[in-house]
C-alpha cells in the first residue's frame, strides 16, 4: 500500500525518536486506578454541587492555555484542571437532584461496558470486523424485544431485527430514509416534493429534523395539533383528515411519527388506531417510546405501547431510564431489507466471504455511518448485572416517587399544576428562581399557552429524600416571588 | 409534570424495593478496579491473539443464554463469560498485527477521557446543559485547527469553527444538506431532484451513503473516473467537464468532496485547483482526509492539505491515527450559520436565556442529533498527555515503517506491487491464507482491476518488529501458494 512516507521525508535530523508506548499495560493500570477514584470521589460529592453550572460565557478559554502543550503533562496536573475548571462548568446530570428534560441515569454496570468496548475499541462495522460485536447485539436486542413483548415479527428470531442507534433522532431519520425510498422506488425519484411526513404538536423535534436532513420539503411536515381534551395524544381522525386534505392537494403521504411519552406532558398517542389510519393510506409508521419504553419492561406499564404490533419500527432510548450511558437508542424494525436497501453501501475494499454468504448481519447497512462502537457490551452488563427484577423496581421506585411528587402538589391548596390558567411570568421567574439556587435542576415546557415546569424524576441517586427536598425549594421560592409581589 | 405512575398502580404487592444503588461509589471503586486490572491485562496479552477472530457465524447465541436474567449476576461471572465467549469473537484492532483498513490508534490518556466523559455522563446539547462541554470542544477545535494550519477562516476566532462529529459520513451529511439547503433556498426546493454531487470513483462510500440519506438522487452521484496517470486523484479537467455536461443536461451542481488519502491507494486529490473549478460553478467544496489528515500535524506533511484554504468544510478522523478511540471525527466548516439554518431545531422546552442571547455555541444545531457526548474530554486529554512533539513523532514512525515495509517488498524481486500486472486469484488467496494464519491481519482493494493486498501501518503498538514479522508471513505463504501450483 503506498503510504504517505513514500512522498516525503520526515525531518529526521531535528526530531527524538518516539519513545512512549501509549498502551503500556503499567501505565495504563496506574492511569486508570486513578480515574476511577476520581470518578468515585465524583459520585460521592455529586449531590453537592450546584446541579445546573454556575458559570458565565467564555469562561473556560481565559483559564486554559490558547494552544496545545508541545510536550507531555502529568494525567495529576490534568485531572486538577479537570477539578478547577471543568467539573464547575457541568450541569450535573448525576445528581439525584436533577430533574430537567429527561434523566440520563447510568450506573456502574453500563460504566464498566463502555470502559470494555472503549478498551477493546473494534470498529464493528461488518460481522467480519468483529463477530462478538455483531452478534452479542443482536442477541441483547432480541433479550430486550422479549422483555418489552414486542411481535415476534420485530425480532430476529421472527425476521424482523434490532440495532443499537446513537440517538432516537438517528433512528428516526434511518427508518424515515427507508420508507422514502421504498415509496421513492414506487412513485418515481422526482416525486420527492411530494412526500409528506407527519406527527403532532407534541411530537419531539429530532423528527423535524430528521425529516430536514431527509430533504422531505419543510412545508410538508405536519405537526398536527392535539388538545387537552385527548391528553394530548395525537386523534386519528386528525390524522386522517390531514392526510385527505395533502392527498386532495396532490401530496403523496409517507410516514407517521407517533410517540409514546412526550417531552411536554408525556402524552399517549393511540397507537392502534393511528396505525388503522397509516395503514389506508400506506405510511411507514414508527414509534418513538424514547423515554416511556423503558417503563415498559414492567408489565404493568406494558399497555402503553400496546399497538406497537401494526407499528413498522419501534424505538426507545436504553441512555435515559434503563441505567446505561449516553448513548444507547435501540431500534426495531419489521423489514430490516428497508433499512438495507437505503443504507446499504458494499465498496470492494469491505468485501469478505462472511457477508457475501448473506449468513451475518452487517450492521454497516442499519445505520448512517459505517464506523461503530461495541455498544452492545454496555447494554449487557446492565442486564446482567442487575438482572430483570431489579431493573422493574428501579423504574417503579420512581414512578413511585413522581406519585408522592405530585401528591405533594396537589395538597398544597396554593399551588395549581399542570394545564391549569397560572401565570406564565411569574412561573418563569419561579423557576429561574429555583435553578439559581443550584440545590435543584428542572425544565420547563408551554403546554396550550401555559408555562410548565416540569419535575422529570429518574436519575440514579434520585431518592425520596431528594425529592421531597425539591417540593420544598419550590415552595420556598414560590413564597419568595409571592411576598414581593402582594 | 405528568408521570407514567399516574395512569397505572405498579404491582407493589408482589414486588420487592429497589435498594441497590447503581452508583454506589464503593462498588463502583471495586468493580472499576477490576475492570481496568482485566483491560491491562488485554493489552499485556493482546499480541497474541489470533488478530483476525475465527469463530463461524453463529457462535456466540450458542454459547450465552437465550433470555435476559431475573437476577443479578457477579461480575466475576460476566468477566468471565467476556474471556471465553466475546474475546474469541473480537477482531483485535488494537493487536500490533493489526494491519487491515485504516488504524483505530487507541491510548491510555483517549481512555481516561472517554472513561470521565462516561462517568459524567452529561448531555451537553445546548451550552446550559454543560458549558464545560461546549467550551472545551470549542477549544479544543481551535487547538487543533492551528496545529494543522488551517486558514483563520475555519477558526473560531475568525468566524468559522469546529465541531466533534462521531464519523466521517455524520460530517459529509451534515455540510452536504447545509450545501443542498443553502443551494434550495437560491433556486426552489422543487428542484431537489436536480442537485448532483461529485467526487472520484476513489471516494470512500461514506460520500454515497450522505448523500443517499439527504435525498440526493442517486442517478445524480458522480463518481468521476481516476487514473494511474494522476495517481488516482481527481482531475479538475475532469471535474468540470462532468459538470458542464450536467449543466447542459438541465441539472444543478451541489456539492464536490475533495479526498486526502483515500482509501485504496491514499490518493490526494489536488484541492487547489479543484476549489477552482468548483468556485467557478457554485458548488460546496469539502475535503474529505479522514485518515491522512492525521499526519499534516507534522509539518512536512501539511502540504498534502494545502489548497483547503479554498475549501468550505474540512473533517479528519482523530479516532483513525491521532491516539484517540472511536468516535472523534473533526470537522471545521467557514460557515457555522450555514449548517445551524439547516440542522437546528429549537423547541420551547429546550429554551434558555444563554442561547437566546446568541453568545454561546449550541452543538446540537452543527449535528444530526439532538443529544451528545462531552467527546472533547478525550481529545483534550490526548494533546495533553502526549503533547504535540510525541504525537508528531508517533505518526512519523509509522511512516518510516511503511517506508521500510514499502522497501522490504522492492526489494524482493519474486513480488510485485501495488497497480502492476498479477494474478488477481493468487493474490486473494494469498490475502485469505495470510488472515488465516492469525498472525496478521491485512485487507485489500481493487486498483483498476488489480486485487492489491494493503498494509495499513498505524496502530498503537505496531513496531518495527511487527512490520518485519509482517513481511515475513507474507514471504512464507506466497512461497507455499507458488510451491502449490509449480
């Protein structure tokens, strides 16, 4: 193979020979002790911290040199930078006291996978490139299929199949690009103005933007507005008077993303009856469970994905509620030749007997990239390591918690919550209020008009403890803002 | 906010109380030890291993059960199933004989980050939900931009910027619907079935798959002819008059990538004069030098990227040869605002007042999705601990070696190589029977029609001893192919 040293020399005589070994196994096991009780000493301290960042713009340029070190620091000298400047710029997602957007609760088990695959660090992208990574995904996803009670017909074992994707944005966009191309290869490539995609107004903005990146014509997307009096969960006849009227226009409808737990109020689409609809008029419809899936491992939260068997693709995010880090999307699909015939690229130089004999998966074709990580490890260890049992009653512990959260409110005779007519600015300042103080981190979302602020409870060190303490910094601030006012 | 535990009781009866903690720093110190005592021990050992894995397809559903525990397992137990079950199915990229592909040069200090990214586990999106992630990034981009040389233009510090992408494809996807937009908004999105792309029939299928997924017609990708008399670069008379032809046809130019170091034959495409002829007609030009890139932080391999000042986007993978794991591909584009009008989505729940006031960098809106890993952590760490001097001097002895490798085959008068007249059938299986052996690992490509076997020299632990070993497999199997047939 040519290579780049055939062109040119190095400048030999100015330059010492390269005499480190950056995988020394001593200096690697010194190292690494030494991370882990820096990331130890981390998890002990984090319910300290003032769990959204304290600091201002621009911080972190002035207190770090403005170009790269010409020679080796000590990892000492790095991790007291890590502890002067980077640790107070984190909003600490770990705390037990942050309650913003949606949790991202790891845990030592998903740690330890991803220290292994990042150990190991092979470049799954074919079966042949490493066939424990291939296959111990495929494995874990038909585990989890069964555990969720997916169809059969989602599963290997049922011709359908699973894959580990980055992100629910990523795993919308490639069952979007493969519905597009099926009706593509129907209707003719120059009709692709034409194709209309749709969702509500709660439906999350990873579709938006999956459909941007997918060149579907940002007039064609639908966000079609639901109401309280549904829940705000997305109506079918909604939907199917949305899809006549594009029809009558001319457009050519394509796929429909229904959601299951939305970020604003964590509404329910109808699944069945959404899919009845889809089905009339041949969209692709996928289910976008990123955080409510991961309750369906109980059976008692089962129901809310019931459905899902008309759905063509079926997502839900491991990285929020399952106990395994950013990032961890697992994607199913009916017809995983759809996802292969979009994103299926075969160049001579990845060609090998393994894939020509059709036996694997190469999990090249199921997604955007070619390059990909060992993910499945770090899913396997949290199944393994905690076991089904556990993992239900870890969900149930803080649905549990949400409960008491909102008993708490509701008791309390001068708070009204969610949905109901309450001052969106002065609600704002509460929250500002509340987030300044650094004891607590929570979000907010404008549900018909009315500014929410939401208390998402899931991250790992969440206990009762830490939210009860939440209920009283609202009422503290509350009564605060009240005073000044009246 | 409204919780999952509102609509449904969880079975309490039958349940017992989650009461593990998943964080706990005790266990989390114990089980972290062990774990970077077991990776230690890999690369202690991990010459040894066969590099190419040889289990059959299959074998790993065998071997582990079919469902996912109700209890928790050990994880000695799970350890101990990785030894037995998922190291024989592991392809050793980070082997010394690992020579297939292009290198994923792993090392302690990219660990060590991604091991405290990991540990953190934050999701920086916006700049609220981690300024330290966004501000090292950024940082740490314009480190890197210096180094390399790049023109203020792609800096931050001159209004362009760089941004951690997780592979190359995500990175060409990104520019390449920031270009298609950019280029929609001039002329009607009802024209998206006109844009045609180019680059060489030597681009790797990262550039086919980006544009397959954004919606470029496929009829519209040109993968223009190269040659042996320009070493396989693009030629710019040949560029234009594709698309001249193009124009005449009725059809728009959109967008060129421009290769540094391909993937057959690491050819450079001359990005001076092909900027030019893209100028002339409108098209986006980005440069495409995923694995060469690497070695222009030396600087008398810079020139190999001269010309990119003319360029819009410029990406290389540090996770290929700059010691750092998968996935950290660096992208710098002149204009942010272009991919930020086409990527971001900006919903109400993801308000905050630092991103209304426009002085901070949101990543999500340079990206496909909407979550992301503190990936600069890993980066950071790796110019810090090596310092720019070792790292100059690591790319440039594996230069020296393939220069060595390069002279041991000249040297040999039975063997002939890359783009000379052979027997295609013969070299396969000499290819296959030197991958059998386990001893080393190499990969192949095809060179106008010529099966040329590549020796990829760039992993972390490849030395001298290996590349002579190396020659010396290849020596011995040749020889009993030869003895086999005469």
């Amino acid at each position: 193979m040519a290579s780049l040293g055939c062109n040119s020399e190095p400048q030999s005589d100015s330059v010492s020979p390269f005499n480190i070994n950056p995988l020394d196994p001593q200096e690697f096991r010194r190292q690494g002790h030494l991370i882990i009780d820096f990331l130890a000493d981390y998890y002990q301290n984090v319910a300290n911290y003032p769990v959204l960042s304290k600091v201002e713009p621009g911080y972190l340029p002035k207190s770090l040199p403005i170009s790269a070190p010409l020679n080796p620091e000590p990892i000492e000298t790095i991790l007291q930078d890590v502890k002067e400047h980077i640790i107070p710029g984190l909003t600490h997602w770990q705390s037990p006291n942050f309650l913003a957007y949606f949790p991202a609760a790891n845990s030592t088990a998903s740690f330890l996978g991803e220290m292994l695959s990042t150990g190991f660090n092979v470049i799954g992208f074919s079966w042949i490139a490493s066939p424990a990574a291939t296959e111990l995904e495929s494995l874990v996803m038909d585990w989890l299929g069964e555990i969720l009670k997916l169809p059969k017909a989602f599963l290997f074992s049922g011709n359908g199949g699973g894959v580990l994707q980055g992100t629910t944005c990523e795993a919308i966009l490639c069952t979007l690009v493969a519905a597009r191309d099926q009706k593509l290869c129907q209707i003719g490539r120059e009709n692709i103005d034409k194709l209309v995609v749709y969702g509500s107004d709660q439906t999350h903005s990873a579709f938006q933007k999956a459909a941007q990146i997918a060149g579907i014509n940002p007039k064609n997307f639908r966000a079609i507005k639901t109401t309280k009096s549904s829940s705000f969960g997305l109506s079918p006849d909604s939907l199917e008077s949305t899809i006549q009227l594009d029809i009558e226009k001319g457009l050519i409808p394509l796929f429909l993303c229904a959601t299951v737990g939305t970020t604003s109020t964590t509404a329910i689409d109808p699944l069945g009856s959404l899919c009845d609809v889809a089905k009339d008029y041949g969209l692709w419809v996928h289910v976008d469970s990123a955080y409510a899936g991961n309750a369906c491992i109980c059976p008692e939260f089962r129901h809310f994905i019931d459905g899902v068997e008309s759905a063509d693709s079926f997502s839900f995010n491991a990285h929020k509620w399952l106990l395994t880090n950013l990032d961890c999307c697992c994607l199913w699909v009916k017809d995983p030749s759809a996802l292969i015939k979009s994103l299926s690229t075969y160049p001579e130089f990845l060609r090998n007997k393994a894939s020509d004999s059709n036996k694997v998966v190469d999990y090249k074709d199921w997604q955007i990239s070619l390059s990909r990580k060992f993910r499945a490890l770090k899913l396997w260890l949290v199944l393994r390591s905690y076991g089904m049992n556990n993992l239900r009653n870890f969900v149930r512990k803080h649905v549990k918690l949400a409960k008491s959260f909102e008993e708490l409110v509701c008791l309390d005779k001068s708070y009204k919550h969610v949905c109901e007519d309450c001052a969106n600015e002065l609600n704002r300042e509460l929250l500002d209020s509340i987030n300044d103080s650094g004891v607590v981190y929570m979000s907010h979302a404008m549900v018909e008009g009315v500014f929410v602020i939401r208390c998402a409870i899931g991250a790992t060190l969440t206990e009762e403890q830490h939210v009860l303490m939440a209920w009283k910094v609202v009422q503290e601030h509350a009564d605060a803002i009240l005073n000044k006012y009246w």
